[in-house]
C-alpha cells in the first residue's frame, strides 16, 4: 500500500512538472532557424540580421544553421516534419513558392505542411558582371546574345531560383538565348563570377552589394520596375526591357498546425525587430527593404507567386537537376 502511494505521488509530481513546464512563456529554450543556401547569401545575411535583434527581445539563443541542396528542398522537408512548438523555423526565400514546379515529388506539401510567419523583406536582383567585363550596359549583352546565339551564359542560385527566373524573364523578353548555369546558393555563383568563371551573374541585392563596394563587380542594371534606393545610379532592367519586373523575397515559415497564438507571437517580434531603425537601416545598407506582413498576408503572398510563375516554368520546361 505505501508502495502505491509513493508510485502515485511521483506520478502526481511529474504531471504538476509537465503542467508547469508546458505553461512556461515561449521561447523557454534555444530556437533553431534554418537557412536553405550557404552561408554569405543573402537569405544567411537577412536572417542572422533578424536572430541578433530578436534573440535580445527573448533573451534566448536563436541557432542559425546553413543547410543547402536541392533548391531550399531538404532543409524544408526537416521543417515539415518538425514539432509545431515554435522550435524549429526556416527562413525561406521565394522560390519556395515555385519549387512544386520544377520538383514534381516534393517530400511535403507546399502550403499544407507549413505555417505561414512573416514576409519579412524583399530585394531587387541584380545583373553583375566582372568590374574588367567589356558588358557595359544591357544593350551591351543583348547585342552579343543576339550576334551569338546560346555562347553567354549566367549563373543563378539553382534551378528555379528568384536569380533563376531573372535570367529566363530576360531571355524571354528580349527575345534572346543565353545559358542558365545553376549554382547551390548565390555566394558560389558571385564567387565564380569573380573568379572569371563565367561572363555575368544575376545576384540579390544584399549579394551583390559588398562586392560592388569592394569593386570587384559591376552592375549593369536592377531587376525591379523602378531603380533601387541602395543602388541609385543604377538602371533598371524595364529601362532597356520594357515590361521588365521581378524581386526575391525572404519570409520565415514554421511546421503546419502550429497553434495560432505561438504564430502570432513569433510573427509580432519579427515584424518588430525587421522594422526597428537599426535593422532597417542595416538592411537597407545590404540592398534588401523591409517589409514585416502579417501570417495572412505572407500566405497569399506566397500563394501568389505559385500561380504567377507556375505558368512560366512549365512553359519553359524547368526542371530541378
């Protein structure tokens, strides 16, 4: 009978444990962020940026770790199957909207197996070339794409990629063929660009702008509608393409069914921390503007840009290699 009672006591015990320890403010330990690409990139950039201010607002750590491949794909799919506790997040750039085209089997489901945070900012691309290029404008490059039809090529991001889809939307404007070279992120495509590796590059903003402080690069134009505030002197891609407009944009995803309130509290200190002066003024430097949406306006965002670019890719026939 004492047995019984001392069984019993440890049980009641635990669960007064289990009570309080589920009943502790989150985050009550370390947050783990997910970058899809490498390190150096723009998505690594803007989310280091963001874990540095937030993790003060919490007072707890927030882990950022790289896991590149296959388009943002396996870093996702450690997401998807993740607990809904707010633990385990991941930064996503949009061609997390565009994968379910050019990976037919995907390991989840796009919009089911995640719960839309925050958009939290976008960026222009920018067309680069080496700062010794003889490519001086984007006349320039059409010229030659035309006298030699398919011997340019440009590196991009990966396969499907916001840097991906710029340099099909100019071949496909301008009525003109010059080759796709896929990279595993946007930092080894610069870094091959530099080394002389290939002819130009299409890079997002926070990418592309240390280099052109540092002078090893050019950049012959921006990817938006209009000229980008961080890079003022430089033409727009609609300027010489008319018609011309495409950005990337960044926002941070949970596993699906997370507990609305938990999405709530997670996307109001994200928004807070993207649009506090410092931030925005550090991203601004960087090339990328801030933005801060709510989880309802992020999902059609990215619902959106599913049916914009759906299209295109299949018309194009991109495929993930």
């Amino acid at each position: 009978m004492a047995g019984w009672v001392w069984r019993t006591a440890i049980v009641a015990a635990a669960m007064v444990a289990a009570g309080f320890a589920s009943a502790q403010p989150y985050p009550a330990k370390a947050v783990h962020i997910l970058v899809p690409y490498p390190s150096g990139g723009g998505v690594d950039v803007l989310t280091r940026t963001l874990a540095e201010a937030v993790s003060k607002t919490w007072t707890q750590s927030i882990v950022v770790e790289n896991r590149p491949g296959a388009g943002g794909v396996i870093a996702s799919q450690a997401i998807a199957s993740s607990a809904p506790d707010g633990y385990n997040l991941i930064m996503v750039a949009s061609g997390h909207a565009t994968n379910p085209f050019l990976y037919p089997k995907l390991p989840y489901d796009t919009f089911k197996d995640f719960s839309p945070i925050s958009l939290l900012a976008s960026s222009p691309n920018v067309l680069l070339v080496r700062a010794d290029s003889p490519f001086k404008s984007v006349s320039d490059v059409i010229a030659a794409a035309k006298a030699k039809p398919g011997s340019l090529s440009f590196a991009h991001a990966g396969n499907g990629t916001s840097t991906h889809l710029a340099g099909e939307l100019l071949n496909y404007l301008a009525k003109i063929e010059i080759n796709a070279i896929p990279y595993k992120g946007g930092a080894p495509a610069i870094n091959d660009l530099i080394g002389g590796q290939i002819p130009m590059s299409f890079n997002n903003g926070p990418e592309s702008v240390g280099q052109l402080q540092a002078g090893t690069v050019r950049a012959l134009a921006v990817t938006t509608a209009s000229r980008a505030p961080f890079l003022p002197d430089v033409p727009s891609m609609s300027e010489t393409v008319p018609g011309y407009d495409t950005e990337v944009w960044w926002g941070l995803l949970g596993p699906g069914n997370m507990p609305p309130d938990l999405v709530a509290k997670i996307s109001h200190d994200f928004v807070a921390a993207v649009n506090t002066d410092a931030v925005k003024e550090r991203l601004g430097k960087l090339g990328a503007i801030s933005i801060g949406s709510t989880p309802d306006k992020f999902a059609a965002k990215i619902k959106a840009d599913y049916d914009k670019w759906g299209p295109i890719i299949k018309a194009a026939g991109m495929k993930a290699e």
